[in-house]
C-alpha cells in the first residue's frame, strides 16, 4: 500500500529572513533541498526506505524529534520530500494532528461531510458511513456545534471515528489516541484490530504507548534522529526502543 525510498527532509534551522536567498526559498517550498550552508540545515529525515502491505499495522517509534512525525506528513502529503520517493496505492485517512483538516466553523456534522468529500467519496458513501461515524464518536449535542467549540479530546473522538469509518484504505495514525480516556482509547484500539482483520486496512502508528504498539503491530520500525534504526518484530523495536531511552 505504501512504498517509501530513500525518504529524506531537510529543513533550514533557525529563522528565515532576508539572509535566506529567494532561489533557496523556492526550492524548499517546491521539496527541493534548501541550500546548504554547512550550518543551518537539519535533516529530519534521512533514506528511509520501507512498505507497508495490505492489511498490516506497522508500529513506528522513537524518541521526540526522531523524525516520525515528519514521516507521517510527508506520507499525508502535507509537505513534499526533499529527495526520496513515496508510492501510495489507495485512499489515505490521516489522525496526524488533532483536528487536521476540520473546518473550525463548520460543525461536527458538517465536518463528517466535508472528510468525506476530501477523501473522494460519493454522496451515497458519506450519507451510509455518517450513522456509525455519529455512534463511535458519542459527541451527543455537540455534533451540531462548530468544531471550534470542541475540547481535544471531542475533536479526537470525532476525527478517529471520521478516518476509521471513512472509506480509507490506509490510516495514518500519530500519537492522538493518548487524548482520549481509557475507556474510548481501548474502543479505539477494537476498532483499529477490526479494520486490519476484517476490513484488510493498512495502518501506520505512531505511539509512545508500547502497550499500545504491543497490541496492535504486527512489526515496527525504530528512528533516531531522522534515520531507521531498527525494523523488524514488534518486541524487537520496542526492546531497541526502551533501550535507547534508558530503559532497558
């Protein structure tokens, strides 16, 4: 389902003014690599290369900057890499950053309509997905409400039951469900089993829950600072993981 080679992101680090050339400008914002100047570029990828098959929920960890929520824009195509390339074969459903692509002034509902519409969906498609979205979500009244008005952990309950209801082959999933309360994390948890067993959904997740990625992955990779470390059985990476944190 996704095909990443030699995945690389560079940033230029510290702030960008008049310094900064207009050809080095361009470049970043179109992915191409932003001029080197020896100091202030900052790989936060760096040749990754991995797929993810049909079906399987592959864990990605690491500490804080290591470069996996870099990974998981690049693969939501928010921004483009700077040299690399991603292959993708279906509808992707991205749970990234709590409420990314919600309209603020428009309400839950309307939100349900408008997911839809951005993943391509027909109007009989969106119509028979909205009851379940609304029944996993258990937002109440809220659901007529703009989103604006939603603490974070309702914007997660919706956005989880929007991209885990949606007609999305793949899911891209980072850190959101530590938002929720136990009860609705584990419901999460089902759901994710059930879309990967039943549904044959691909899912990419990115937790610092090792319970969680214990679970639920069938194999998980390691970053650190930008570049894989480790790739193979789930207790493996986990293993990797607590070790370079200190922990084993």
């Amino acid at each position: 389902m996704i095909t990443a080679t030699n995945l690389s992101k560079a940033f230029r680090t510290g702030t960008i003014g008049y310094g900064a050339t207009l050809y080095s400008r361009l470049g970043s914002l179109l992915g191409g690599a932003p001029a080197d100047d020896g100091k202030r570029l900052h790989w936060a990828l760096k040749d990754l290369s991995f797929t993810l098959a049909p079906g399987e929920v592959v864990g990605v960890l690491g500490h804080n900057g290591s470069g996996k929520s870099t990974l998981m824009k690049l693969l939501a195509r928010i921004t483009p890499p700077t040299e690399g390339r991603i292959e993708i074969q279906g509808r992707i459903g991205a749970l990234i950053e709590i409420g990314m692509g919600f309209h603020p002034e428009l309400t839950g509902r309307e939100n349900i309509q408008f997911s839809g519409v951005l993943l391509g969906m027909s109007k009989a498609e969106i119509a028979a997905a909205t009851p379940e979205i609304i029944a996993f979500a258990d937002i109440g009244a809220y659901l007529d409400e703009p989103v604006k008005r939603y603490s974070s952990g309702m914007f997660m309950r919706l956005a989880f039951a929007v991209s885990a209801h949606m007609d999305a082959e793949i899911l891209l999933i980072d850190e959101v469900l530590a938002v929720g309360d136990a009860g609705f994390q584990a419901k999460c948890l089902e759901r994710l089993r059930w879309l990967t067993a039943s549904g044959g959904r691909s899912v990419l997740f990115v937790s610092h829950d090792m319970g969680a990625v214990e679970a639920l992955c069938h194999r998980a990779m390691v970053l650190d600072h930008g570049q894989k470390v480790f790739e193979g059985d789930t207790a493996g990476a986990i293993a990797e993981y607590r070790a370079r944190q200190g922990l084993a």
